[in-house]
C-alpha cells in the first residue's frame, strides 16, 4: 500500500469521525484501495506462468503428504520381500524396489509427508520469530534496536545447518518431525527480523503513521493497522521460498546422520540408504532426489512469482 493509499484512507476515516461526530481512530472504514496493492498483484500472476507451475506443483505435493495412500497405488511402504531386493521399476512397481525389497514409490510418496511437516513448521516458528522481534526493534528504535540487531547479528555468524546439528546432537534425544523444525527455525529467523524491521523504520515517520498518532491511535493499533501490512508482501515472499529452502535443509541433516531415523520415512534417509548402492541401483537415488529437487522448485517458483507481482516496479 502507497503512501498514497494510507492519506486517503486515513482521510476517509476522519471524514466518517467528523460526519458522525466521533473522530475517533477505531472507525473501521472499508476502502477498496485497502486491496488494491493484492488486485493488482494478483492480475500479475495470473498471468505468470512460474506461478501456475509452481501451484501444481505445490498442490500435488501438498496432496500426497495428505493422502499418500491415493498415490501410492495401494502398496504399503513397510511391507517389504527381500527376494525383490534391489529390484528395478517396472510397469507394476514404478519406482522399482529398495534394498529390503519395500515398494520404492510408496517410500517416495509417504515421505513427502514429514519432509512438508518440518518445512511449514519451521517457516511458521521464524515468521512468529522474525515478525515479533522485527517489529518491536524497528518501531521502539534507540538501545532496544540496536540490542535485538546485535542479537540477530550473533545468531546469522552461526550456519543454519551447522547449528541445527549441534541442537539435534546436544538437546534433543528424540529426533522427530517436531524437533528437527525447531532446530532448523531456531538460528533461521534473522532474515525475517531484518525484513519486518526494515520495513517498520521506512513507513514508522511517514505522514499517515503521523495522521494516526494524532487521532489517538495507540502503538499497538499503529502497528498493526498501518505499519505491519506494509511488511506482509516481502515477508511471504520470503516465507514461501524458505519452506523450499528449509525443506532441503532437513534432507540434508538426515542424509547426514543428525536429522529423522528410521522407521521414519524420509527423503534424506532413502537418499543416506542408496548412495551406497548408486553403481548397482541408481533408481534409489535417483526418484527420492528428483521428488525432493521438484518439490523446494515448487516453493522457489512460487516465491519468485510473489516478488515480482508484489513489486510494483516489475509490473508496466
């Protein structure tokens, strides 16, 4: 939303107060230029076409974390023959078998599930995260900013990766879905603090933000009605490429030892099993992979279309 956009809301809203007698800040005035910013952006991406990729893609994936049986093709990952040990796809068993003979599509398609679990868990801990601590840095200001930038500055010289292991390693002795999102959000919110605080230091001194303080607005309504809507369209941006990012991330961590163990399914522990096997069988490494590889594409092409709608300087 322009500057543009809040002085004439604001005005709107002190014709209403005058009209009715009432000049008061808590008149809730729906205005259609309060949408205008989403209209507009959304006629963006319609005609986007990474946009459309990246939803079917999502919404596929989002689906078979939710209903893996549907795409399994009945078959149960955890019943397993070693006589088809090693075997390769086929008509019937499209992904062929792993080294214990399981069905190789049905370990592919349930986990997607955990593998989506920790990616949205953990983006939905940094935004809390990164929101809070973001908004009350760059509205407060003075030592209060600088403590929290300090903070934030200690927490970015540690690596994501390199932390989570330490956590996973130190603090908890059960590494479930639950666990491994914590470790991944808690030294990943940084860049959603930066984002939200800076765009709280840009609009806080603007006339509209002025407008309300004199109305008798409070700090928590000025936040949250004029000054946090302004960070909505960076943070989701962000927010959409990160479930991608921290999904890859916690292949990572299991292909490394530190993150889910079995019998839990996973991506990262079908990837750890194959690589010794990638001469004799490389189906066991390849199908979880390029599953993984498409589903971070998904969010990354969805996070990149949100930028270029959301910035009106991408659109004629």
């Amino acid at each position: 939303m322009t500057d543009q956009q809040h002085r004439d809301l604001l005005h709107d809203e002190v014709q209403a107060g005058t009209t009715t007698g009432l000049a008061s800040p808590s008149v809730d005035v729906t205005n259609e230029r309060q949408n205008s910013l989403w209209s507009d952006a959304w006629k963006a991406l319609k005609r986007n076409p990474l946009f459309w990729i990246g939803v079917v893609l999502g919404v596929f994936f989002v689906l078979m974390a939710l209903f893996p049986s549907l795409f399994a093709r009945g078959a149960d990952p955890r019943e397993c023959s070693l006589t088809n040990s090693k075997g390769t796809p086929s008509a019937d068993h499209w992904f062929g078998f792993d080294q214990q003979g399981c069905d190789y599509l049905a370990n592919v398609v349930y986990g997607a599930r955990n593998s989506l679990i920790i990616g949205v868990l953990a983006v939905l801990v940094v935004l809390v995260l990164g929101v809070l601590v973001g908004a009350i840095a760059g509205f407060y200001g003075g030592a209060l900013d600088s403590g929290l930038s300090r903070l934030a500055d200690i927490f970015y010289a540690v690596p994501t990766v390199l932390a989570a292991i330490v956590i996973l390693r130190s603090v908890f002795t059960d590494r479930g879905p639950t666990q491994v999102a914590i470790a991944l959000a808690v030294f990943g919110w940084m860049t959603a603090m930066r984002l939200v605080r800076s765009q709280v230091i840009a609009v806080k001194s603007s006339d509209y933000v002025a407008a309300a303080r004199a109305m008798g607005a409070s700090n928590r309504r000025i936040l949250a009605r004029h000054i946090l809507p302004n960070a909505v369209a960076p943070v989701l941006v962000y927010a959409t490429i990160t479930v991608g990012v921290l999904i890859a991330a916690e292949a990572t961590l299991t292909y490394l030892g530190v993150g889910l163990v079995r019998p839990a399914i996973s991506w990262g522990l079908q990837i750890d099993a194959g690589q010794s096997l990638v001469r004799t069988a490389p189906h066991l490494v390849l199908f979880p992979s390029a599953i993984l590889t498409l589903t971070v594409m998904a969010f990354i092409m969805l996070g990149d279309a949100l930028r270029d709608a959301l910035d009106p300087r991408q659109r004629a």
